[in-house]
C-alpha cells in the first residue's frame, strides 16, 4: 500500500509537472511569436522609409531582418540592404513562402529560422514580405524547455521521496488500526473460545451420565449456566461496542439529575458490598443537572461500581461523590482497594486490557468495561481520568457538561 500510495502521488506530480512544463513553454513560445509579429508589422508598415533601422533591438538583442517586395507576378521589385540570402537561394526561399498560401508564420532556410509577414506594400501596388530571424529566441526556448525539464524532474525526485515520507506518515494510523483490530480479533476470539470449551466440557459430562438425575448434575449444570451468562455478558458488550464504532447507537437524551442517577444505581450494590465486607458510602451528592441518556449514565455508573468492587477486598471502602464542575457535574469514585501500577494505567481503557489476566477470569471480567465507559462519557462530550496507588486506592473521575457537545 506504501508503495502504491508513492506511485499514485508520483504519478499526480508527475502530471502536474508536465502540465506546468508544457504550459510554460507554449505561452512563452506564444508570446515570443506574437513579439516577432509585432515587429514584422512595424518593418512591413515602413519598408523603404529612411526611418527604419537596419539593426532592430528586441529583448537586448540585435534583430536581423529584411524585406522583399514582388510584383503581381512575383518578380522582385526591391529588397532591403544587406540581405544575409544569397540571390539565388532568395527566389526559393520567397517560393516557399508562396506555397504556404498563408500570410504569416515560421520557416526554416539553409540552417536559420525566420518568421514571415506577407502583406500589401505601402504603394498598394505591389506585395510585401517582412523576415525576421527568430534563431536567438528559438535559443532561448529551447533553453527554457531544458531548464524547466531539469526542474521538473528535480520536483519528481522530491515528489518520489515526499511521497515515500508522506505515504508512511499516513499509513502509521491504518496500520495501528490494523493492528488493533488483529488483536481485538484475537482477544476476542480467546474470550469466546474459553466459555465455550468450558460449556463442552460440562456438557460432556452430563451426555456421559445420561442415567443420572438432573438433581445428581446439577454441578455441571451450574457451571454452564455461568459460562452462558459470562458469554452472553460478552457478546453484548462486543456488540454494544461494534455498534458504537459504526455509530449505531443513538443517545436519548433529556434533562436530568446526575446524583439521582448515582443514587439509583448504587443503590443495589449495597448488599453485594456488605456482604463483602465493604462499605459503599455517597457523600456529596450535589443536585447537578445535565443533559444525558440516562440508561447509559446507569450503565456508565454500574461498569465503575462493578469494577471498583472487584478490586477492593473485605474491609475497604468505596467513596462516591456527584460534585457541580462548571455549568456540568463531576462524578468522583474513590476505592482503597489494590490500585493500579503505572505501567498499566495508560492502557486501562484499552479493549480486553487486563492488568492480571488470571484474577480477571475469576472475577469474570473481559477487560471490555471500561472500554464502554469511555465510550459512553466520550458521547456525551465528557471525559474520563484515572487515577490510582499501587496498593491504596484508585480514583475515577467522569466530567460531564451542562450542554451535549456532541449529536445525541
């Protein structure tokens, strides 16, 4: 792709350079010949007159010119002093001229080039040719063409190495899109692979005890209801996020209050937290008002409580707090739980990141929550922080606006 993205850029350019060359060199061959024309109008408009000096400068050069003029039947009648043509190659050249059967133009004679004029003579008697040697400004043409030839292909090997620079500046994106989709793939498909051959496992067993009672394996039973609800679980949170990056999902929104939100959803997690030793206290509950989706606040509210109880053993405590943050609100969730490393605090809210992979399995977790809470904050124009110290406490902090900064 690097290479097809250097070829295509080089191809543009290449165009483009042959366009800029060739424009330049037609208007200024264009424009050199309407000069040679101009200055042919003024020999033909004073051919004989005293006026007329022989040596003609244009464009800080002398010009070489003459003038013939011819009768009716093509004899000549008078030319200008100092013709450079010999008198026998002078009759071919006003030949060639005639049977042109146009009045202006370019010729080339005997190794030199001229551009012509053939007009009326000022007697009205008799027809008139105007020469001007045009030698020095096809000189200078040429020299144009290989001086902006030269500059053109300076440009291509620019263009060759920019776009080689450029190609992979704009590949790194893609390629780091690829690569996490190569793992999402494959995390995702370990996810999925240990649940099912749990649930084959079990299912074994009870087709290899068919003569048993449902009551006498109702063991194996138990473990693949579990593994059907943590695969259920899964395949809902990688939908929900599949549908998030094809931006399928809508929020409803409406005006709410964030600390009753809160409240809510906490609210069920205080059994589960006793039970465990641990206790769930909501302290500065301010009445902030925002504009959200509520289902997904509560689910927002659920991953970080859900988390934050995974991760505090008996006797810890989880701190909440809803605080007003500008014309938004502010929701503080504090664990004196195990913390988080450094090295692992910058890739948290990465999809299947998991700090201990093998304390996850028996938590139940994917690794997917927190991919959905940031998700879910990001949509309502928010952000996310974590905070934490190994072995102290973590702090996660979600700041909402007032005012939907995105599309809801």
């Amino acid at each position: 792709m690097r290479k097809k993205l250097t070829k295509i850029n080089l191809a543009v350019m290449g165009v483009l350079c042959l366009i800029m060359v060739s424009g330049t060199y037609f208007v200024m061959r264009t424009v050199i010949f309407n000069q040679s024309q101009q200055l042919l109008q003024i020999i033909s408009s004073q051919a004989g007159s005293p006026v007329l000096n022989q040596n003609i400068r244009h464009d800080h050069h002398v010009v070489r010119y003459f003038y013939v003029k011819l009768d009716k039947t093509g004899n000549i009648l008078e030319r200008s002093p100092e013709v450079p043509i010999p008198e026998g190659q002078l009759s071919a050249l006003l030949y060639s001229v005639e049977i042109r059967h146009t009045s202006r133009g370019k010729i080339e004679f005997d190794d030199d080039s001229y551009s012509f004029l053939k007009t009326v003579a000022p007697d009205n008697a008799s027809d008139l040719i105007a020469f001007v040697s045009i030698d020095h400004d096809q000189d200078t043409l040429f020299l144009l063409l290989i001086t902006l030839s030269a500059v053109g292909l300076f440009y291509l090997l620019l263009a060759y190495f920019g776009g080689r620079f450029l190609a992979v500046r704009a590949l790194k994106p893609i390629m780091e899109s690829w690569q996490k989709q190569k793992e999402f793939v494959a995390d995702a498909s370990h996810e999925l692979r240990t649940p099912l051959a749990v649930i084959q496992t079990n299912l074994e067993l009870v087709k290899g005890n068919s003569d048993e009672t449902v009551a006498n394996q109702m063991k194996w039973l138990d473990y693949i209801s579990l593994e059907t609800q943590r695969l259920t679980r899964l395949v809902n949170d990688l939908l929900f996020l599949a549908r998030a990056d094809s931006a399928e999902i809508l929020l409803d929104a409406k005006e709410l209050s964030l600390a009753e939100v809160v409240e809510d959803t906490a609210g069920p997690f205080r059994p589960l937290a006793e039970q465990n030793g641990i206790a769930i206290n909501l302290t500065d509950l301010e009445n902030v008002r925002i504009f959200g989706d509520e289902n997904k606040l509560r689910q927002l509210v659920l991953i970080l409580l859900d988390n934050a109880l995974k991760h505090t053993p008996a006797g810890g405590m989880i701190n909440i707090k809803v605080l007003q943050h500008g014309n938004g609100g502010q929701i503080v969730i504090r664990d004196t739980g195990e913390g988080i490393a450094p090295e692992h605090l910058a890739h948290i809210f990465e999809r299947f990141y998991r700090e201990d992979k093998a304390r996850s399995k028996q938590t139940g977790g994917s690794g997917l929550g927190l991919a959905i809470a940031q998700w879910i904050v990001q949509s309502h124009g928010g952000t996310i922080s974590v905070s934490s110290q190994l072995g102290q406490e973590t702090v996660v902090t979600v700041t909402l606006p007032g005012i939907m900064k995105t599309r809801l």
